[in-house]
C-alpha cells in the first residue's frame, strides 16, 4: 500500500514541480517537445512507408523471378535433366538477398491430383545449413513475407501441365540495415531540430515572459507599497498587452474607487467625531468594538467603558430586560434591523431617554460582520410630547376640555351606562350671532367673551360634569348620572340665564345669547357618534325657533332631517337636470299705469311632489352652497327673457328686470363679473336689470356689504331691499347703503284698509324712502282699496295679484300685449 502511495505522488510531485517552472522555461520546454513529437512522427511515417515500399518491390521483384526460372526448368523438369535444373537456379548466387532455391518434378507428371507430392529436383543455397522443405503443387504463383525471409511457390507447367514446383526464399535483413541506415542519419537531423527548437522557444519565451515579468514586478510593487498609482509598461498590441491594458485600467478603478472609500471613511470619521447622535458598531458577538464620542455624552460611559461594558449597562432596570431581549434575539435568532427606545439610567443618577435603532452589516459576499447602532438623546423632545399630550386635550383659550378629549370622555360614560345604569345627556351649545361681536369688536374681543362664557358654563355644572369648546363658539357638555329630563332642563335654564347676563368688553357692554340641544343616553342611542348628531339636530332646530332657547332631540327631528337630506339631493339632480323654471310678476307704475318691470321668481314642479315652495327649497340650497349655481341660472334666464321682450317691442328699455339675491350669492366674488358677462352676452343695459336683497342680509356684515354694493352699483345695475321692515335695521345704516329702491313687505299691505297701524306704517316708509330719494315698490296689492291707498300716499311701484298672478314666459308675452293694448285704450278714452 505505501508502495502505491508513493507511486502515486511522484507524478503528483512532478506535476507540481513542473507547475513552479517559470513561463520561459515552460515555453522551451513546449517548443522542444512539439519539435520532437514532430520529427519523431515523421520519422516513424519514413520508416513505415520505406519498409511498406521495399516490401512492395521485393514483392513484385521475385514474383518475376520466380516466373522466367519456372518458366526455363519446365524442359528440365519434364526430361528430368537435373544439371539443367541446377543450371537455371546457378542464376540466384547474384542475388544476394536469396537464401534458398529449389525445383521439384512431380512423381506423376500426368497427374492432376492436388495431393501430389514433388520430388526435388535441383537446389540452390545462399547458406549452407539451408534446406528445401517439402511442398505442395500450388494452384497458382504464392508469396509469403515474413517478418524476415520472403517466400515464393510456384508451379512450373508445359502446356498448362503442372509438371513441377519452384521454391524461392529471400532474406529481408538487407532492407532493414537500410532502414536503419536512414534512421541513423535521421538522428543528428533530429538532435540539430530539437537545438534549433531550444534556441528559437529560448528567444520567444524571452519576448513573451518579459511583459508578464514586468507585469508581476508592478502587481507586486503595487502590494509591497498599496500604492494603486503604479502602472504596468505594455511592450506589444498582444494578447499579454491586452492583459497589461486589463491590469492597469483595473488599478485605475480600484485606485478610483480606494480615493471614495478613503473618502468615505474620512467623512464617516468627521460625521461620527462631529454628529450630535451617538454611533456604535458591535461585532458578530455583539461586543462593542467602536463608540463615538458622542455615544460618551449620552450615556455617561468613558470610550473605554463603553468597549469594555457597552452602553447596555445603564439602561434603566425598567427597560434592561426588553432591551437584552432584543438584542438577543438580534445576535442569536439573526432576527435584522431592531429599534431602540428605552431610557438610561446615568452614574450620575440622572435619566434620559433615547431613542435608535441597530442594523447588521454585511460585506461583499453578503456575509454578517457585526452590527452599526446609532443612538439619540431625545429627553427634550419626550418633554415636549408630554406637554404636547397635555396640551392636545384642552384647549388654550379656555382651558376647557378640547373636542379630542371632549369625544374620550363621552365614549368612556357611554360605556359605563351597562355598568351603573345611569343616563348621560349631551348638550351642545351655539352661541348666538357671535359673528357679529368678532366683525364689530374685533377677535381680541371675542377671545376675551368666550373666556367669560366658559368660566359661566363650568360654574353652571357639577365637578364631574364636563365642559368641553368645541372650536370657535361651539361648546358641550357631558352630563352623567343624571336621572331625568328636568334635571338637564334646570341645567339648561341655569346656562341660559348665566349666559345672558351682559358682559363688558372694551368699556362696552354686550349682551349675548345661545342656542342648545340635547340628546339623552341610552333613550336616544349609546353610540357616542349618534348621539352627537341627535344633539346636533336639536341645535338646528333650537336655532330654526328663534335661538335663545334649548330643545331635546325627538324621532320627528331624525325624520325632518332624512326628509332635507332628500330633499338636498332631489334639489343637486334638479340643477343637474335644470328642472326648474320661472315665472315673472308684473310690476306697474302706480301713477301713469305703465309697465315698469317683472320680478323673476324661481319655481320648482317636483316630478313626484308637484310643485315645492321655494321657501322651502331655497334654505336648503343656501345650506349646501347649491344656490351659487341655481341663481347663476337665474340670473342667466331672466337677462335672456328680458332680451326676448326687448326684441319683440313688448317693453322699452326703461322697464327693470328684478331678480333676488341670497346671502351665499352675495358672498360670491365671481358674482359682479358673471353679472357684467351676462349683459354684455345679452345685450342689455345695466339699468335694466336690478338686484333684490332682504334687510336682514345687508345687515349681517355692514361693511363688507356696503363694499359689495358699491362694486355691483358701479355694473349701473339697481338695488333694491326686499321685505323692508321686517329686520332690524335703522335708519343710520339704511342711508350708508346705496340702494336705489324699497320694497314695502306684503305684510303690511295685506290688511289695508282694515288695520290702521299698517296704513300709518306703509305710508311712514313711504315718505321715509322719499326723503332719501328711493322709490318704492309694494308687494302683495290685491285688491282696488290697497291699490288706491298706496296711490295716494305717494307709492311708486305696485305688484300683486290686483294686477297680475306670476306668469310663465308665454303667458308674460300676452300680458304683456294686452296690457299694452288696454293701456292704449284707457289713454284714446281719456284723451276722447
């Protein structure tokens, strides 16, 4: 066995040794083995082919022979004339190359067995110790080559009579001293081959190995120094220079890319000497191999003790398991990248928090070298969360709770209903027309009255009642425990009348009032949502009855509210649909009788309910913002038939189209250009056409609406106020308002000539109006005697059904000509 190990590894060695030689020496060594192998075939093929030929010819050679001494012995053999016979082989001693000769006669001449065996006749040796051996009469001429001697037998006939046989054998050493003749001068052909093969392999392996050579020198020169400046000199255009081309642009980029990486590390130096966050790197271990020293500041440690100990030993006792859990779980279980939030327990006795997060690191084979942690002292700013919290539930003005705190505290006593069986009632609280102390006052004002209100609303309630501002003057409050509904009445009694005490702001006192609803739990539901909007629609419906007052929810309440959310979308799909039309209210000079103008009014024939109200329709659609484009196609489709009865000659273009305006339409900044755009489309003059407003709208931002009239009086269009005297307004404010005409309400005209105080009423404004110049319209003239009394007390304007019901646009058409008509008539009757 140890025979066959060694036997093993001397080829192995070999192999081994030959991988050590250098290139030179293995080139030589290629050059002279492949010149070798290459002669030595030649050689080889030389020898086979020469052998191959001699044989050939020494073949072709005694076959001849053997023919012409058969042919001569067939008398001798015939005649059995055996010196004849010698005679005719005497001719074999000039070939040397023959051995052995002899001619045999048959015993029976006649004979044409096969069988038969020849008698010798005569003989020829090249040697002494040759003998004739015995054959057979062969068929035809036979040759046989041995590795040495060449043997022929041949029939000798006469007359294609096989009368006897002739036997040739011939030596071959002759041919094969002349191939090795050839091989001994082919010898020192080969040794000056395999010198001129050393010599020339000697030559190129220098001019191969050379580059490489120097191309190891660099590579070594390059890992001597670390130093990737160095480059490798290119000799030649060869494969060896493409090499020397590879090596060198290699070194540039890892030169390129050692300067990012030097620079990197010097940038990750400076972050980590210079950064506010402490960096940590641990190793596969978990140990700690570098901390920056900011990693000292956080946490109180020395560098070496944090190399030594790690920063983990003062995590505060509270967080230490946590955190060795995790970090465990990191190290052992491979778990990746785990976040740090913990506090630190400092030598010195103090606490921070910090916050971070540890990643591992791979390198480039993808392989897990250790971890890099970061760590941020965030004491400060877990600080100011505190506050942040604290401050996130109450709000700054008031101090009350906020509308967060105000929802956590109403779902925790919901929840608490299952548990103690006592109700809870929610109030929410409107302030009324606090808009109006904020646009007056200005906000410093209003901020201080909100004060007062919720020290009055927590002096109103229990200690563990809840008081809560919801934003701007919305506020709440939560009730528990309350055992009935008188009990939250008196509740809101006592609110109200507090509320309504007056307050001083500004050496001015203001009188403020508030609208509440209420909702109870579980009676009307124990979601904190639902209970919300209950109380939310009793609001509404607080405010719908004139404020100042407070209304518990009820079904009917939920039913109204589906009813105007219907009603909501039904109005949406009718502007879609423009399934609304208008009608057109003549209005007529009370003193020449002429045709001075219409008011367009806006009516809605509902599909299923038929025809809806617009006092009904039009709330809602200021409540949802959907009368910004419902009266933009107002306005639009009374210019256009204002245009149609202009074209047709059935007014002049001193009669005014009157059309009403809402307060979400007088909000509208678009509202003088779309205006302007309408008339100019439609070629109307802007006298032609006039706005109405109510009192009370005009009256809700005095200074803001005085500059909106102003903007829509400079269009050259009239303004008028619609259903004066039923606001609040005053003769102060009316006259900073540039309006051109009033509208007495119908109100007042209704019970004309019965109620005295309404006649005293219209005729005051009338003469009121008349001294700010204003003229005056009065609505609802339904009979002769209101008619006859508006004319005498100096009434310009006149509409109602005394004179007309509101008409459609074809129906406006024949009015209008029959008016015309009669009005016509009534002037030739008089003239007559």
């Amino acid at each position: 066995m140890s025979g066959e190990s060694d036997q093993n590894k001397a080829p192995t060695r070999a192999v081994f040794k030959l991988h050590n030689w250098s290139i030179s020496s293995k080139l030589i060594l290629l050059s002279l083995t492949t010149s070798l192998i290459g002669l030595l075939a030649a050689i080889a093929a030389i020898a086979a082919y020469d052998q191959y030929s001699l044989r050939s010819v020494l073949r072709e050679e005694f076959s001849v022979l053997a023919n012409i001494i058969a042919n001569r012995s067939s008398a001798a053999v015939v005649f059995e004339d055996a010196s004849l016979a010698q005679n005719n082989l005497s001719a074999l001693q000039y070939r040397s190359s023959v051995v052995l000769g002899c001619i045999y006669r048959n015993v029976n001449s006649d004979s044409t067995e096969k069988t038969s065996t020849p008698v010798l006749l005569a003989s020829f040796r090249g040697t002494d110790d040759s003998k004739c051996p015995q054959v057979r009469t062969p068929t035809e001429q036979q040759i046989n080559i041995g590795q040495r001697t060449l043997e022929v037998t041949q029939s000798i006939e006469l007359d294609n009579v096989n009368v006897g046989v002739l036997y040739l054998q011939a030596s071959l050493d002759e041919t094969y001293n002349r191939l090795q003749q050839k091989l001994l001068i082919m010898i020192p052909v080969v040794i000056l081959a395999a010198a001129i093969s050393v010599v020339i392999g000697t030559l190129l392996s220098r001019h191969i190995s050379h580059p490489l050579k120097m191309l190891g020198k660099a590579a070594a020169l390059v890992a001597e120094y670390d130093n990737y400046a160095i480059r490798a000199d290119k000799f030649s255009n060869d494969e060896v220079g493409q090499v020397v081309d590879s090596f060198n642009h290699m070194l540039s980029v890892i030169e390129r890319e050692d300067a990012h990486l030097r620079e990197s590390e010097e940038k990750f130096r400076l972050i980590s000497e210079s950064s506010k966050v402490g960096i940590f790197q641990l190793d596969r271990h978990g140990n700690c191999i570098y901390a920056n020293e900011e990693m000292s500041k956080i946490s109180g440690l020395s560098g070496e003790t944090l190399l030594t100990q790690s920063w983990l030993s003062v995590v505060h006792p509270d967080d230490k398991r946590r955190i060795a859990d995790q970090f465990q779980l990191m190290i052992g279980h491979n778990a990746g990248h785990i976040n740090l939030d913990c506090s630190l327990m400092l030598p010195d006795g103090s606490v921070k928090w910090v916050t971070g997060d540890v990643a591992p690191m791979q390198d480039a084979q993808r392989q897990q070298m250790g971890y890099l942690g970061t760590l941020s002292d965030i004491s400060e700013l877990k600080q100011a969360y505190d506050q942040l919290e604290q401050m996130a539930f109450y709000d700054t003005l008031t101090g009350l709770a906020n509308r967060r705190l105000f929802r956590n505290r109403l779902e925790h006593m919901l929840s608490n209903i299952p548990r103690t069986g006592a109700g809870v009632a929610l109030i929410l609280i409107d302030l009324d027309h606090f808009k109006h102390v904020n646009d007056s006052m200005g906000h410093d004002s209003g901020d201080s009255l909100l004060t007062v209100i919720s020290e009055r609303l927590k002096h109103c309630v229990r200690f563990t009642d809840t008081v809560a501002r919801l934003g701007g003057d919305e506020f709440a409050v939560i009730l528990p425990n309350v055992p009935d509904t008188l009990t939250v009445s008196a509740i809101a009694e006592k609110i109200l009348h507090s509320l309504s005490k007056a307050v001083l702001l500004d050496d001015q006192e203001v009188s403020i009032s508030a609208s509440m609803g209420i909702s109870m739990a579980p009676e009307d539901s124990n979601s904190a949502e639902v209970l919300i909007k209950n109380a939310d629609l009793a609001l509404y419906k607080a405010k719908d009855e004139g404020r100042n007052n407070f209304k518990f929810f009820t079904t009917e309440m939920n039913t109204m509210l589906v009813k105007h959310l219907n009603l909501v979308q039904q109005l949406r799909q009718a502007i879609d649909n423009q399934s609304f039309h208008l009608q057109y209210q003549p209005q007529i000079d009370l003193m020449s009788g002429q045709l001075v103008g219409f008011e367009a009014l806006v009516r809605w024939n509902h599909k299923e309910r038929g025809m809806i109200s617009p006092a009904e329709f039009i709330p809602a659609a200021e409540e949802t913002s959907l009368i910004i484009p419902l009266g933009r196609w107002i306005l639009r489709t009374a210019c256009q038939q204002m245009k149609a009865m202009c074209d047709a000659r059935l007014i002049n273009n001193r009669a005014v189209m009157a059309v009403n305006l809402s307060i979400k339409q007088f909000e509208d900044k678009q509202l003088a250009k779309f205006i302007g755009d309408q008339l100019i489309e439609f070629g109307l003059r802007p006298s032609q056409l006039e706005l109405e407003l109510t009192e009370s709208m005009l009256m809700e931002n005095l200074e803001e609406t005085v500059e909106t009239l102003n903007n829509l009086k400079a269009l050259g269009v009239g303004l008028s106020i619609d259903d004066f005297g039923t606001g609040y307004s005053s003769l102060g404010y009316l006259k900073r308002l540039p309006v051109n005409v009033i509208k007495v309400d119908r109100s007042f005209v209704m019970d004309i000539p019965h109620d005295t105080e309404d006649m005293e009423i219209t005729a005051a404004v009338i003469a009121m109006a008349h001294k700010l110049r204003y003229k005056v319209v009065a609505e609802g003239i339904e009979t002769d005697a209101q008619y006859q009394f508006l004319r005498e007390a100096g009434c310009d304007y006149g509409q109602g059904y005394f004179f007309s019901p509101p008409l459609s646009p074809d129906n406006l058409i024949d009015f209008c000509r029959e008016y015309q008509t009669s009005l016509e008539e009534d002037l030739s009757k008089r003239i007559t």
